[in-house]
C-alpha cells in the first residue's frame, strides 16, 4: 500500500509511476481529496468529542435544578459525536480502499513500457541450436511419462496435470536445491502456512486489484495464499522488532493456490 506521507508530501512522483506502468493517474487525486476529507472527518469527530468531554464535567458539577437541561444537550452530542465517528471511519475505509488499487513506486531507472521496453542486463550461458524442432516441456515430460495431463485434466480440469515419478522427484529435488542455495546466502527457510486473515491478505495488497485471483473460504474467513510471501511479509505482523543488526532473511515453501492458474481453457 503506498504510504500516506509520500501521498501527502511527494504525490507527483506516483502519480510518474502511475503513469510508467500505464495505470491511472486519477487514483492518484482521488486519494489526495479522500484524505482530505478523512482528516477533515477526524479533526470533526475529535472537536465534538472533546466537546463532549467538557459537557460530561460540565453536569457532574451542575445544581440539580439544571442538570436534566444539561444532560439533555449532552445526548445531542453523543449523537454527533458518534454520527462524526462513523463519518471519519467511513472516509478511512474508502482511503484504505483506493490506496490498495495505486501500484507500488516504481525503481529509479526500470524502463517505462511494456516487453518492448524492457533491457537486458546479461545473459547466462550459450542458447542452444538444434537441427531439428525442440520439444516442450510438457512434450518431453510426457514422452519420459513424467507428466501426465490428461489425467490431470480428468481430474482437476485444464491446465492441471500430475508430476509422476522422476518428475515428482524432480521438482522435490530443485526446491530443495534452492533452498539449499537460499541458506548458504544467509535465509532461514520456512515452511508457511497455505491460508491466512483477512487483515494479512490485505495487508500485501492482494485484495486490491488482484481479488479476483485468490480463493477465500467464507465459513473459516480465511483466504489461501498464492505466494508463501504473504504469509511471509506477515510473520513479525504487530512485533516490534529491537537489538537488531542485520536484515532478516527468509525463504518460504509453500502449495500457492491461484484462480488464474486454471482459469483459461
């Protein structure tokens, strides 16, 4: 989510990378004028609540004689008071909301555009050129019978398929690899939970723009996660982290559940 004081103080540099990406520059001003009127609802609701505050002491120390006066005009306020609150809670969320829909900033230096635009920093290793018509993966997987897709099909629908084999062992064998190679660096691995909060969801953006993709559970109001980042980026949620000199480095293995991976035909 994009932090609220870059919002306030540098706005046209997102409202740059707004424009980098080819996403709408509008949410950027929309955003401005919701938080507006958020901190124009909150300093309201705080006005009448320290109004209110003062009334209370007000009849504690008022004769008998005027105290059903005064009490009268203190519920006015804890209508008001309350109507404010709702007010600056509702401006919150819609805040909340738009703020979820503007991409992250841009790096300094990534080149605007699409694939065309895109740069290459270096290549790895010699391309192969064959004499003959390369394979796929899915091809040679199923001439070495380590992928079976029809039956995956059969069982799950398109785009799904069984690893079988040297192909299960396989794939176990390069995540463990990389995990391997991830501790040598320095990360601690972590197997993550498969389903989180809502508030950890929401809180990588994944209920933003990309809701659609990820799969919730309503009676357990749990969302699985398509990353083992989102459980990730919520492992030290609410902590505050101290004595501390270096970054803390994680490496996440989890099943990533995604409505777009079986979504096309």
């Amino acid at each position: 989510m994009i932090d609220l004081n870059l919002l306030r103080e540098d706005p046209e540099k997102i409202r740059v990378s707004q424009r980098q990406r080819g996403s709408s520059v509008e949410l950027v001003d929309q955003a401005i004028e919701l938080d507006k009127a958020k901190r124009a609802a909150l300093a309201e609701f705080e006005k009448l609540r320290a109004e209110q505050n003062a009334h209370g002491k007000l009849v504690a120390a008022a004769p008998k004689e005027e105290k059903a006066k005064l009490v009268e005009h203190g519920q006015q306020l804890a209508v008001g008071v309350k109507a404010a609150e709702a007010r600056a809670n509702e401006a919150d969320q819609k805040l909340s909301q738009l703020l979820m829909k503007i991409d992250n900033v841009v790096i300094e230096g990534v080149p605007a555009g699409g694939e065309e635009n895109f740069v290459v920093i270096k290549e790895v290793g010699t391309k192969p050129n064959f004499s003959f018509e390369a394979k796929d993966h899915a091809q040679l997987g199923e001439l070495l019978d380590v992928i079976d897709i029809e039956r995956g099909v059969k069982i799950s629908g398109s785009r799904f398929y069984f690893l079988k084999g040297w192909g299960a062992r396989l794939e176990l064998a390069m995540m463990q690899l990389a995990l391997d190679q991830a501790v040598k660096a320095g990360f601690t691995p972590l197997i993550t939970p498969t389903l989180v909060r809502p508030e950890v969801m929401q809180g990588t953006g994944f209920l933003g723009e990309h809701s659609a993709e990820i799969y919730y559970l309503p009676d357990d109001e749990l969302y699985l996660t398509g990353t083992s980042e989102v459980a990730l980026a919520g492992y030290h949620a609410d902590e505050i982290i101290e004595d501390f000199d270096q970054p803390m480095r994680y490496a996440g293995w989890s099943t990533c559940y995604r409505r777009e991976a079986g979504s096309h035909g």
